[in-house]
C-alpha cells in the first residue's frame, strides 16, 4: 500500500502525536446544524418524526440554518475527517488543517458518491445487470475523478450488499443477489474508484459496505437483526468484500445490524478476525452514522463510553458522528480499558489512507479543477448513457410492439415521466435538476412524435379523464409506473412490494381501451409483479437510471438501442415470497403440484421473472452444450445463435451446481458470465474455463471445502433456461 518512505513518515508522525492528537483522528466530523431555529437539533428531528413539522417545512429550515464546520476542533487536530462535496469550504478547512493544526495532518473528506456525484450514473442494482464488468469500473472511475474536483478524497462506496429480499429498500443501492456477479462487481469498483494512480486528482480511497450482511435483516426490515451459520456468511454475503479486498479496498464501513447477537460496530469477529486478520484489509474501518451509539441501544453496551472502549477493541477504527471516541477514549486509555497499542493500530491505518491518497503533498483542490466543475465534461455523460441503455432490462414484448416506429404517435402518461428528481436514484446527493433527462424528454429529444398526459403516479389520485384522452388521441400509449426515489433506498422498507399507488388502475384503464400498451417501470427495488407479468403485453425495467434515463429508454423504445440488460436480482410475484432468491437449496422437498412440497396455497411456485432474465429484439439458440477435462479445471463450451433480424447482445451466463456435499448446495450457483453481440443469423462458439477450486464452499468452521462427487454445469439465458451436462469430479 505505501512505499517504505511513506511508512516511515507515518511512524515518524505518529511517534510525535499526543493522545489527543491521536483520538482526534478517529473522530469524523461533519458539519453540524446550529442556530436558526429556536430548538437544538435533536429536538427538530423528534419534531419531524412525531409529524409536529412537515418533510417541507423541516428542508426549509434546513437550507436556512447556519452550519458549524467545527473549524476549531479541526485546528487543534481533534478531527481527522470530515464529510461535503463543497470543494471551496473543502480547501478552507483543509487550510485549517494543514497550516493551523501542531502537526498539519490534512483531514480526509469523505462522502456517499454511491452512483455518481454530479454525473449520476444508475443505480447500482440496475448496473449490476449490465453484467459488464468494464462498464462498473469506467463509471466508477468518473466518480473518482468528479469526487476529487469537488474537494472528496473518499467515497463511502461501493455499497456490497448481496440482498436477497426486496421488502429492504437498500436492495436498490446493492449489486443484487448473486455473490459472484456481486464480486465481480466489487473488484471493479474498487480498481475504478483506487486504480487511476496516474494523479491524485483521478482516485480516491473507496470504502465497501456495510459491512456486514446488514442485507439479511430479518422480514427485510431496515436496522433489523440479522442471524445466520458461518457457511452462510462466508458464502453469501462475505465474498464481494473478499473480491474488494483482493482488488485493494482500503477502508470498510461497519454496518448497523446485529450479527448473531454482536452488532457489527463492536464485531471482533468480523472486524478483527475476518477483515482485518483472513482478508488482511490494509486500512482502516469507520462506523456507520452514529453506529457506536446504538450499540447501547442494541443492548450490547452500558452507556457510550462502554460502547466506545467495545468498537476501538473491536476493530473499529473510526467514528462517524457521535464524538464517543473524541470524549471518551482518553479515559479508556488512561484506565487501561483500551491500550495504546489498539490506538496506535488504528491512527497507523488511518494516517497510511491519508498518506497513500497524497493528502500530505497535496491537500487543495487546484482553482482551476474546481472551476471545470460547471459543467459535466461530454466523456462523462456519454459513460451515464452508455451504462443507463446497458441497464434497461426487456421483460415482455409480446406482438413485438416495440420498437416503436416513429410515424406512430405516442401518447405518454404518468407522472413518473416528466419529473427530473425521480431519475437519479436513493443516494444522488450532488445533482443537478438541469443535468437530468426525463423520458418524456428522452423520447422528444429522440424525434418521437410524443404528447405527455399528467394522469398521476406513485401517490395520489388518477385522473381517468387524461387517461381516456391519451388513449383517445394516441396510436400507442407508453405508461411509466413505478416507485419515487423516496421509496427505496435507506429507511425505505415495504410490506407490499407491489407497484404503489393506483397505478395499476392506469394501467388498467389502458388495457380496457384496446390501445397497445408499453409499460416501463421506473424503481428502486424489484417489485411483486404478478399481475403485471399476466396482464401486460410489453414490460421494460427501466430502474433509475441517472442523469441520462430518458435518452436511454427514448433509445430502447424508439429501437436504437436493442435492449441487453438482464436482472441480477429476483422480480418476486408476490411480495409474501420474500425473500426469494435464484440461489437457493433444494430443500427435501422442492416446490411442485404435490401439496406437501415447500410452496404457498396462494402464490405461484417461482417468481414473476428469475435472477438473469432479460429478453432483446432478437432471439438467441445456444446448443452443443461440451464439458472437458482439463488439468485443473473444465473447459465449458456452448454455441450461441442470433436467430432474428437484427443484432443483439447475449450475456450467457455458467452456472454450477454441487449436487451432494457435506453441507446442502444451492440449486444453481453464477460462476461466469460473457457478453457476445451477434448479428442476424450469426453464430458463436463461446467458452468459459470453471478451475476446480471455484467448485467449493465455506464450511461452519470457516474453511473452505472442495469435495469429489456429482456436478452439474449450467449454461444459458438466465438461471432459469439452461442446456446442463453432469460431470463426475474428483479433486
Ligand atoms: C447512512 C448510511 C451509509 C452512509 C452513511 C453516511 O446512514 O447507512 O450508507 O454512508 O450514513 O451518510
């Protein structure tokens, strides 16, 4: 990570800090509301969750309170973070730092730059079905480098929460359910955010989280408490940070749940043993927002100074937002509760971040880069497009209604396709309302011949009267439905993951009028969509896709773009089957016809549309499906047809399954995935080499297994629609 001079200018530093010098490293600041209203902070956020003040009028206050940028604490080297994307107060309390503080240690500034800053790029389980790995570490990469123009030198990102259920909100800012694409993932984005090295203003320090399986919250409940056997984490929701880790992750935020009774925050565990010990993280790990403090509330520890002495022996190394470690862990030195050594561990891994990101050579955002942050350079938003069209997953197209031929006229209704803020996606925090393109936008900036009708959305009422009217004066009507931002994302879960609303009664009225329909669905979350897949004739997920959603779906609608995204999360037919998931066990006795089989009386046997699923305006044959034997693994082959008229691009996807073992394996398991675009009529031999030692798993004690027996190789269309040989392994 550092080279042997930049050690020793660590040691050399932290050989001359006092403890306090050393505490005020472990405590992340950020700026803090005070003043302009007459009740103290705690008291307002109580005020707006008890409903004495609106949403509205609680952003209004906001935007009028003055701040308190701890400019003090900073100069006495009581701050080692801090969080904004203002490069200019950046530079000013870098200053402070850096020219006022004893030692001028620079203050990393962090930040949630989750799928883009100012270019928003789509959300991640929307990209993570993109299924292209280049395409996670070129947006990343943007990211990156618009970070450090803005004064950020470390992104709270990226989040790698294998999510199984989508009652969770989060689902949306995860990578999906499967732990190997979410690997693949993970590796890219950390070569993205970290790799261009070439100048300090390309990379900045990534920190994967949370960590972890805060995903599994029990009934998909946001903060929930999460249990489950050690095979189960180290197969499911361990691996992203293993890849993260590999592809030289430098930092990890600690999550807020539970695991197995021991919250995250203060996991030895898992901070110590697993991060920091098996995967050998060189860097360091913060808390989630006010993570130490709820280790009280959890239940775990007395009062905040015991929650503090539990996290800096845990392994966690710093503390976003509650000041416990800056008020107590001198104390806890002092009486031995914590050592110095623990402290020294800790300062060491965060100082080593500063000095590997350049802050100690270059701490200021130059003039000139913060003046080119006026407008989204054409690079950028062209990798927002390209990944938004690489993200829209075709779901159903029956009569081939789309494309659309542009002598059609479009009538397009929905409030959803007219509102800029509802593109961008949960964790957009830097955007711009002019940077966005709607798709009503989209489809006039593509020469469509459109009319908008407001008919309503999400929320609210719908008038029947513009739908009638739309349906009236339209050869088509193209509705887009689906979730405000607001409704995925953190402290967003649902008990009913269908479509919100009375949209569904929109879309009805459409269907009565015998106008062809095209629904595209705008969401955060995969959603129950039972009655959808049975009554819909043509259904595209659009997710939110960023700053470029309605050029990209204009694209996709309009035919210039054919559409190759696929799920890489489960669409559930209804929501009382989450979680459900792709991956799963067999079980004793697997869901069929027979009643006393594992399945529901009121709900299909599978979901509405399977993890990998996507169709194009083409069609693929795969056939002369070979397995060979090679020294250390199989060559897998499979010939891929484009049998339609016009080129399109297949990501065939390698499963695996492990028939009989000694602990019960999931039915299908992702192990390798390539995109190939064929034209009409082409043809492709495409192979995939599986090495033996990716045909194990983690066992309960932790070790990882590869055992002799029956296999089954997979490989298809999506985790449903396979050719498949059984092959004997030995190892
Ligand atoms: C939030 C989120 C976390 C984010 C942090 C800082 O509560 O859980 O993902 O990075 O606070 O905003």
């Amino acid at each position: 990570m550092l080279t042997q001079t930049q050690k020793n200018r660590v040691e050399e530093l932290l050989s001359q800090m006092t403890l306090d010098e050393k505490i005020g490293q472990m405590n992340q600041e950020s700026p803090s509301i005070v003043g302009g209203f007459d009740v103290p902070f705690p008291e307002l956020i109580e005020m707006l969750n008890d409903g004495r003040i609106t949403q509205e009028e609680f952003g209004k206050i906001m935007s009028t309170a003055e701040r308190d940028f701890h400019e003090d604490d900073i100069r006495a080297g009581l701050v080692g973070s801090m969080m904004g994307d203002d490069p200019v107060k950046a530079n000013e309390l870098q200053k402070i730092a850096v020219e006022e503080s004893r030692l001028g240690i620079p203050l990393i500034m962090g930040f949630d730059v989750i799928h883009g800053l100012r270019t928003v790029y789509p959300i991640a389980i929307a990209e993570a079905g993109s299924f292209d790995e280049n395409l996670f570490e070129r947006t990343a990469r943007v990211a990156a480098k618009e970070s450090r123009a803005h004064g950020i030198n470390w992104n709270f990102a990226p989040m790698l929460d294998v999510a199984r259920d989508s009652r969770w909100g989060r689902v949306s800012e995860g990578p999906g359910e499967d732990p190997y694409l979410a690997s693949v993932f993970a590796g890219a984005k950390i070569r993205g955010l970290q790799g261009d090295r070439s100048s300090v203003e390309n990379y900045v320090a990534a920190c994967m989280k949370h960590y972890i399986a805060y995903s599994a919250c029990e009934s998909g409940r946001d903060y929930n408490t999460t249990s489950m056997s050690v095979s189960q984490l180290y197969n499911v929701y361990l691996p992203p940070f293993r890849a993260a880790v590999e592809a030289g992750a430098l930092t990890a935020m600690a999550s807020f749940n539970d695991l197995n009774g021991v919250p995250c925050t203060v996991n030895r565990w898992t901070l110590r043993d697993i991060l920091k010990g098996s995967l050998q993280m060189p860097g360091f790990v913060v808390s989630d927002a006010n993570g130490i403090r709820e280790c009280v509330t959890h239940g775990i520890a007395e009062d905040d100074a015991d929650a503090g002495v539990q996290a800096a022996n845990a392994g966690l190394d710093m503390d976003m937002g509650t000041h416990i470690f800056r008020d107590h862990l001198r104390k806890a030195v002092e009486d031995g509760k914590v050592s110095m050594d623990v402290i020294d561990d800790a300062v060491r891994r965060i100082l080593s971040v500063k000095m590997w990101l350049g802050l100690f050579d270059h701490p200021y955002v130059p003039e000139e880069t913060i003046r080119s942050n006026a407008v989204i350079p054409d690079e950028h938003r062209a990798v927002a497009l390209e990944a938004a069209k690489k993200s829209i997953v075709l779901l159903k197209n029956e009569g081939q209604v789309l494309p659309l031929d542009r002598s059609r006229k479009i009538s397009l209704i929905g409030n959803l396709a007219d509102m800029s803020e509802e593109v961008i996606g949960a964790w957009a925090m830097s955007w711009k309302r002019e940077d966005c393109v709607t798709i009503r936008s989209g489809l006039e900036n593509a020469g469509a011949n459109v009319t908008y009708y407001p008919c309503g959305g999400p929320e609210g009422e719908i008038d029947f009267a513009q739908v009638e009217k739309a349906c009236r004066e339209g050869d088509v009507v193209v509705a887009v439905v689906g979730e405000l931002v607001s409704m995925s994302g953190e402290a967003s879960s649902k008990a009913d993951t269908r479509i919100p609303g009375k949209q569904r009664e929109m879309l009805q009225a459409v269907l009565e009028s015998g106008k062809p329909l095209v629904t595209v669905l705008m969401n955060g979350r995969p959603l129950a969509l039972k009655w959808e897949k049975e009554n819909l004739p043509v259904l595209v997920e659009a997710w939110h896709l960023g700053i470029e959603m309605g050029n990209a779906v204009a694209a996709v609608l309009m035919g210039d773009e054919n559409p190759g995204g696929r799920l890489a999360s489960t669409m559930p037919a209804m929501t009382g089957q989450c979680p459900i998931y792709y991956n799963h066990p067999n079980t004793g006795r697997p869901g069929s016809k027979s009643k006393f089989t594992s399945k529901y009386l009121d709900a299909p046997l599978g979901p509405a549309f399977p993890f990998g699923y996507g169709l194009s305006y083409t069609t693929f044959a795969y056939s002369g499906l070979t397995v060979e034997e090679l020294e250390d693994g199989y060559q897998i082959g499979v010939t891929v047809k484009n049998t339609g008229d016009r080129t399109g691009t297949e990501t065939v996807q390698l499963y695996m399954q492990d028939v009989t073992a000694s602990l019960v394996r999931p039915v299908r398991e992702l192990r390798g995935f390539r995109k190939v675009t064929l034209e009409a009529g082409e043809e492709q031999r495409v192979v995939f080499l599986l090495q033996k030692k990716n045909l194990g798993f983690w066992n309960n004690q932790g070790t990882y297994v590869t055992e002799d027996g029956l296999y089954v190789f997979y490989v298809g269309a999506n985790s449903e629609d396979c050719l498949c040989e059984r092959v004997m392994v030995k190892f």
